[in-house]
C-alpha cells in the first residue's frame, strides 16, 4: 500500500476513535443503528449499479439476501468446532 494512503488511513481512524471517546453512553448506542443504516444505504447504491434494471423492491430483496449470506458467513466464523 502506498505509504501516504496508509498514513491518511491510520489519520482518519485516529480521529474515528478520538470521536467515538467524545460521544455519550447514549450517543454510542444510537450511532450503531445509525452505522447500520448507512451501510445498508450504500450496499443499496451497489446493488443498483449491479442491477440496473431492478425495483426498489427487488433491490431491497437482494439487500436481505446479501445480509443474510453475511450472517451466515459471519456465524460460521464463530461456530465451535
């Protein structure tokens, strides 16, 4: 990796964790959602340029099919041999 896109990578997690330390208990608890969301928002925007022909009722079916397959990725991972 490039040393300065690795420098301006370990700049930008420094202040995600200097901000994270500033919020509330209660500002750490909604930001999870609010994450979630936002990740699930961009997934969205990979989908359509995926499936450009698709409803947004196929796009949000495809959505659920993707976090489900990540559940199940995530959950073996964690499975007790």
């Amino acid at each position: 990796m490039d040393e300065r896109i690795a420098s301006d990578s370990r700049f930008a997690t420094l202040a995600k964790v200097r901000q994270a330390r500033m919020m509330s208990e209660e500002e750490r608890v909604l930001a999870g959602p609010r994450l979630f969301a936002g990740v699930c928002e961009r997934m969205k925007e990979g989908l359509r340029d995926e499936q450009p022909d698709a409803t947004e009722e196929g796009i949000h079916r495809l959505l659920l099919q993707r976090l489900a397959r990540l559940r199940k990725l995530e959950t073996s991972r964690h499975a007790i041999p």
